[in-house]
C-alpha cells in the first residue's frame, strides 16, 4: 500500500489554512486557520490535508509534533507523484 510522509512547519492562529510553499529542505510550510491549544490547530491540518489529498479521516496520520510547529503527518494511498500534482496545482 502507498504511503506518503511529509514533514510540516505550520503556523497557527492565520486567517485561512493554506499551503504557503516548499522550503529548501522539502519541508511543506503552511498556514493554520486553528489556534494551537486543545488540538485545534492539529484538528485543521489533518482536516484540510484530508481534503486536499481527498482520503478518509483514518488516512492523515499526525505521528510526531503534537505540541510543536514541526509536525511529521503520514497519509496512507497517497504517493511522492500525489504530492507532486498537488503542489503543481497550487
């Protein structure tokens, strides 16, 4: 089964959640609607993920970085050529 791990900086308490770039390092920047306390801000990262990548909620994994800026996220049946056409579309 395809498996896609992404490494996130994000950036609580903005306007709109939104994919901001790439960094140099291949870390995806993003913005996060969501204020980082109770789980909100993780809450909307795997909730817009789910959109953008269309897979279920069970499929957006948060597997490290609950409580920091720099969170790790897996999304099973998803592929680097997923993310490719993705990020184009941006």
């Amino acid at each position: 089964m395809k498996e896609l791990h992404l490494t996130i900086k994000v950036t609580p308490n903005a306007a709109k959640t939104a994919i901001v770039g790439l960094m140099e390092n291949g870390v995806i920047k993003m913005k996060i609607k969501g204020a980082p306390e109770k789980g909100k801000a993780n809450q909307e990262l795997c909730r817009f993920l789910q959109d953008v990548f269309q897979v279920a909620k069970n499929d957006v994994i948060l597997i490290s970085g609950v409580a920091s800026r720099l969170k790790q996220v897996k999304i099973v049946g998803k592929d680097e050529e997923d993310l490719k056409e993705i990020l184009t579309a941006l």
